[in-house]
C-alpha cells in the first residue's frame, strides 16, 4: 500500500511539505531584521567613505608629484587650499601637471563635509621636500566617527605615506 495519491501530476500525502512552518518565517524576519538596523545604515551613510576616498585620492597626487619631480629632474609644486590638493610645475598651481594616461590635471578636490589645512611645498628634483622638513597634511572632518587624517612627507626622503 502507498502513503502517497496522486492527483494529477502531483503526489498529495504526507511527507510532502508545502509553505514555511512558523518558526522559519519568525526567525527569516529577525534575520532581516536585525541586518536592517546594523548593516544597512553602513551602505546608506556614504561620507565616511567619501571622506577616505577623498585621503586616499589626495595621497595618490601628492605621491605622483614626488614621483613627477624624479622624472623630470626639476621642481613640482603641491598646493594645498581648503578643498583641494593639487600638483603643478609653477608655485601656485596655475600650470598643473597632467596624467599622462588619462590627460586630466593633478588635483582632486575634497567632498563636502571635509577640510585641509593650506599649505604649500615642492619636491626638489631629487625628490625632496623643499622646504627640508617633514611635512604633514591634514584632512578634518566633520562627520562624526570619522577620524582626522594625514599625509605625511619625510624630511631628506620625500617618502609619502599616510
């Protein structure tokens, strides 16, 4: 004798589940739920990420202008105003150095929210900082939990890390 009827293609009886029980709907909505209210505000609230793409960026043009100054054996300029870092061959900036692959100027400008503190220097073409002392950039900002950051370029060197 079977356990199973067949009622058109189908098996009916028992051993044959249809739906979610009760429990497995309860504890699929407190995953969802709790992945809602602790992931989810991460993805929504870009500025933090803004704000270390935005370091992240300024180290890469500070970095290549070092690199830039090796290459052409002669000074470039890094400015630094409120909201933008940028890379020339002249000492305000107003001749900015281009990518050579993509042809858009050195500098990069910061997301709202997120401050410098101006400064100026050159990378001799040596690569070394001119003025000769270790130069720091710092980026603030404003969004709470998110940390200040910086720049720093070594004195003799001209190594640029953060």
């Amino acid at each position: 004798m079977t356990k199973f009827r067949k009622q058109g293609n189908r098996a009916i009886g028992r051993g044959c589940a249809h739906g979610f029980t009760m429990v497995e709907v309860v504890v699929t909505m407190v995953i969802l739920g709790l992945l809602a209210a602790i992931v989810m505000p991460r993805f929504l609230g870009s500025n933090e990420f803004a704000s270390r793409g935005f370091h992240d960026e300024a180290h890469a043009v500070v970095r290549y202008a070092q690199k830039t100054a090796i290459a052409w054996r002669r000074p470039v300029y890094v400015c630094v105003t409120a909201t933008t870092v940028s890379a020339g061959t002249v000492s305000d900036c107003s001749s900015l150095v281009v990518h050579p692959v993509t042809g858009d100027p050195l500098t990069t400008t910061a997301p709202s929210g997120v401050t410098l503190a101006p400064a100026g220097f050159s990378f001799d073409g040596g690569g070394r900082p001119n003025p000769n002392a270790q130069t720091t950039i710092t980026i603030t900002s404003a969004f709470a939990g998110d940390p200040a950051r910086q720049i720093v370029v070594e004195a003799e060197t001209g190594y640029v890390h953060p």
